[in-house]
C-alpha cells in the first residue's frame, strides 16, 4: 500500500484518521470548510482556521473502475473502485477513497456493479489511518 504525503497543513487530518475520526479544516473567521487543507481560507483569506469534527456521511459523487490497474501495486487487486465522496455536511468537500465491505478490506471487495452514483457512505478507517467508505445500506 502507498503511504500518504503529509505536510504541515494536512498533519492534523491524518492524526484524527489515526484515531478512527474525521475532521475537516474550517476558517475560524467566516465559518467555511475546507478541503483540502491549506493555511489560507479560500473565501475570505484568513490565516485562522480550526479542525472540525464531521459525522463520515455522504454520497458517492463520481467513480472510476481502473483497467489495468495505474499502480503495479494493486494488480492484484484489479479491477477496484476510486470514488468520490461529497460529505453529507459539506457539499463542496469532496474526498477521494474506496468503496469497500468493511474497514481494511480489499480494494476489490464491492463488486464494480454495486457503485451507484448517489449512493450514502460512510466513512471507515483502516488500522492505519487511511479513510475508506462503506455503503450505509448494503
């Protein structure tokens, strides 16, 4: 599996996934989320920000089924699911993932034919921090 790049401005996003929750950058000044993180508020261009707790929820806003698979890595794993996850509390925050059965599972766990466009998730992690999803009712 690949590790996830981490700089200053996303530290404090993977420190929650560690712990199993998701927190999303919002601008302390006017309020709006942010995603990805970055030391500047796109709508007012305050400095001040704090990271929130959100409840995982949300739908699947787009997908892709890789063929052949774009890392050597996960061959084995082909053909899997990249999603795109509009948060139920921030439509504007969208997060890339994968759709699975549960958290830590494979890539290729959820048949390609069960991706749904608009379907609800809600957010896993594995043991390591990494944030999948899960269909709310599979």
């Amino acid at each position: 599996m690949l590790d996830p790049v981490i700089d200053a401005d996303g530290a404090p996003f993977w420190g929650y996934a560690r712990q199993g929750e998701l927190h999303i950058q919002a601008c302390t000044d006017c309020g709006e989320l942010r995603f990805p993180p970055r030391p500047c508020c796109p709508h007012c261009q305050s400095f001040d920000s704090e990271w929130r707790a959100v409840s995982g929820h949300g739908r699947i806003w787009s997908y892709v089924v890789p063929h052949p698979p774009l890392l050597p890595a996960y061959a084995d794993q082909a053909p899997y699911n990249v999603i795109v996850v509009e948060l139920t509390e921030a439509p504007r925050i969208r997060l890339v993932g994968n759709l699975v059965t549960e958290a830590g599972a494979r890539l290729d766990s959820v048949p390609p034919e069960r991706l749904r466009i608009g379907a609800k998730v809600q957010v896993v992690f594995t043991e390591d921090g990494l944030p999948q999803w899960v269909l709310e009712r599979p």
